[in-house]
C-alpha cells in the first residue's frame, strides 16, 4: 500500500509556494508516496483525510489558520502523520496561533539586510551571504550524513526557539554597525522535533526556487521529508 502525502501550499507568492513544491513532489512519487496537494489549509479539518496522510508538506507563509484546521493537524502530527517543509512556509505559517508554534519549535523573527545605502525596496535587500554550520548532531543524524558547512546567499533567518529542537544545523547573524543587536547571535538553520508520535523536519533555508534546488539544501530537504514520514 502506498504511503499518502499531502502537499499544503499558499500564502505569500513571494515564497513560490508552487513551484518550490513542485520541484519535491516528483521525489515523494519516486519514493512511493500518492501526494495530494492542496492549496490551502481547509482539509486539516477534514479527520477522514488526515487520518491517512503519513506526510504533510507545508508551505504556507504568513496565512491564517481555522482553530478546527490546526486541531485536525495537530491530531494527525500527534497520532504519527510527519511534518516538514522550510523557510517561511513552515516557520512563519501562523504568527497568530501559539499551540502552532508550540508544535514546529521555531518561529521567524528577522531577516538581516544589507547595508542601509544598499537596499532597493525589493526582497534582494536582504540577500546577504551567510554560512549554514552543521552540528556534532546533525553530523550523526541521517538527514545531515555527509553533508558539511555550506554558504549562501539568501534571506538568513533569525529564528525563535527552544532546546526541545535537536538542531542538526545553525547560523550566526553577525552584528554590524547598523544592526539593533550587539553581538553575534546564533539560531538554529535545520531542526527536528518530535510531537506525540510525529516527527517534523523544517529547514529555514528555502526561500525561492533557486535556494531549494541548490545543492546541499535540495538533498537536506529531501533526506528530511522521508525522515518525517511515517
């Protein structure tokens, strides 16, 4: 019997919630996944789907979600249904809703831009090139096997968290001399989370196209989505 993953996507464009995903959805099919993608969050709600679904993909950026919505999938994550999905598509999903934040372990709190003289109006103002660190876990875990410190140039996520993540991967945002901060601050990059009998798998790098294919995140995401999956 097939496994069954569900594909939520929407939210702000400028995340590419349709391409990003449908750049993975081959992989779960090649990897003997059905996937259903949805393009919204209605069918959380709906227990008879959910109580099928061993892998949801999220991407939904700063979207609201129904108390009845995150209800049925928090019961599904809790009964075993894997969740993953990067940047803000899974990190800054839901700011209004706590319990949902609660789940994922970490939240979007900033980007770091460029120079103040250097900036445009457009999202490339907060392109800056940064170094994703893999930890002494993340080396160990099979998501990460391999795989060693890596640049980008891309939004870097200053994200919110807890030590109930086990970060397989952080980035520190240097503090320079227009910055509100003081010192350099470190924050999780690739985290996992166990919730009940689920496994969620987000990773912060992923915002557009261009960064989920390059190479190593493309196969971080993909490693972290069968992980997830029940």
């Amino acid at each position: 019997m097939q496994r069954q993953a569900l594909v939520v996507r929407g939210g702000w464009d400028g995340h590419m919630p349709v391409e990003t995903t449908e750049l993975f959805i081959p992989f779960l099919r090649e990897n003997g996944f059905d996937v259903r993608v949805e393009e919204g969050t209605a069918v959380y709600a709906d227990q008879s789907v959910m109580d099928t679904i061993d892998l949801v993909v999220q991407v939904n950026t700063m979207s609201t979600i129904a108390k009845e919505e995150f209800d049925g999938l928090q019961r599904a994550v809790l009964a075993g249904t894997g969740m993953a999905g990067w940047h803000g598509g899974i990190a800054d999903s839901y700011r209004d809703n706590a319990d949902y934040l609660h789940m994922i372990g970490g939240q979007f709190a900033h980007h770091a831009g460029k120079h103040p003289d250097e900036r445009v109006g457009e999202q490339s103002d907060n392109y800056i090139p940064y170094t994703v660190h893999v930890t002494d876990l993340g080396r160990a875990h099979p998501i990460m096997q391999g795989i060693e410190d890596f640049d980008l140039v891309s939004e870097q996520y200053w994200v919110l968290s807890d030590e109930y993540d086990d970060v397989l991967a952080t980035t520190t945002q240097e503090a320079r001399a227009w910055d509100a901060w003081n010192r350099p601050v470190t924050s999780p990059a690739i985290w996992t989370r166990q919730w009940g009998e689920g496994r969620i798998f987000v990773s912060a790098p992923g915002h557009r196209i261009e960064i989920v294919e390059s190479q190593p995140v493309r196969t971080i995401i993909e490693r972290g989505l069968l992980w997830a999956a029940r």
